[in-house]
C-alpha cells in the first residue's frame, strides 16, 4: 500500500471536504480489510497495526497518514519515557493547633509533623521507537500519549496505552528474531 497523506487547509471548498472525507473513509476500509484492530490505539492520536500474512506493521495517524513497514526492515523496539514526581503535602497547621491544645508546644511539633503528603508520577512524554536496519529511516517514532491532557502514570487509559505498547514490542521482538 505504501504511503498515503491528506493534508488539509484552512479553507477547504466542498469538494475537498467531500474529499478528504472519501479519502478517510477508503483509508479506512483498507485497514479494517488488511489489519483489523490496532495493537495500539494512542492518546496522542497514533494507531499501530500488524498483519501476520502480509508481513508488515503500519501506523496510521489521526485518520490521514498511513505508513505501513515490512517485518524484513524491523530489529526491535523500545518504549521512552518522560516523567516527573509530583509531590503533595498538606500544610499541617490544624494538625499542630490540635496537637498543641492536647499536648502543648510537644504535641504541636508532633501534629505538624504528622501531615500527609501524596506522591503522583506525571508522564510528560511517551513514545514508542521501532528500530530499522533501512538507512533513510532507521528509527520509527509513534507518540503513545498526547499532551492535551495530564497524564497520571495509576490513570487506566494510561496503563492501557502503555501495556499495549509492551505486548507490542514483544511481537517486535519475536519479529526481529524471525519467528514471524
């Protein structure tokens, strides 16, 4: 299938949308009839898909620009991850005013230091990297997660993402070794 890309302009006519729309909609059957579901379905927009009997991995972002790669230019991959902790804390005043009326200046150091923090892993950046012996491309980078939203590392869609991202790079894997 090789490469296909739709690019869109600020002001579109009827028929470009009329286009655009058909484009879609073949882009889309082509994949339902040569991938079935991705492996990955992004955040940041990026779907990956396999098709065993063909030998290849595509990636499609939002609905446009379609790219698939044969499994003889494939080595391996890994997952790159960007990511902060945040820490919380409470300010302990009430803790200390409590703690110093039952047990004066002691009990107020004691129930300032009594305060509770909570820790959240906030991941800036996720990207998948499929490693290619093909010199004018020798790595394919697809975004796992977008940054229109925060990203907690407990958030589900999150851990979806990213253990998809893990099945795959294990089919990667089994790929570069020539069990596929």
């Amino acid at each position: 299938m090789g490469f296909f890309s739709f690019l869109s302009g600020d002001k579109r006519s009827k028929e470009q949308i009329e286009a655009q729309e058909k484009y879609k909609s073949e882009l889309k059957q082509y994949i339902n009839e040569n991938y079935g579901a991705p492996k990955i379905h992004g955040s940041a927009n990026y779907d990956v898909y396999i098709n065993m009997q063909f030998r290849k991995i595509a990636t499609c972002y939002v609905e446009y620009t379609f790219k698939d790669y044969s499994f003889d230019i494939i080595r391996g991959a890994y997952i790159t991850i960007d990511d902060e902790v945040i820490t919380k804390t409470q300010s302990g005043i009430g803790r200390a005013i409590i703690g110093g009326m039952i047990a004066g200046s002691m009990g107020a150091a004691v129930g300032y230091l009594s305060r509770k923090s909570e820790q959240k892993t906030l991941i800036n950046n996720a990207r998948l990297t499929i490693i290619t012996s093909d010199p004018n491309m020798p790595e394919i980078y697809i975004p796992l997660l977008g940054k229109a939203k925060k990203n907690y590392a407990n958030d589900s869609d999150v851990k979806r993402i990213l253990n998809s991202a893990e099945s795959l790079i294990h089919i990667i894997d089994q790929i570069s070794m020539g069990v596929y």
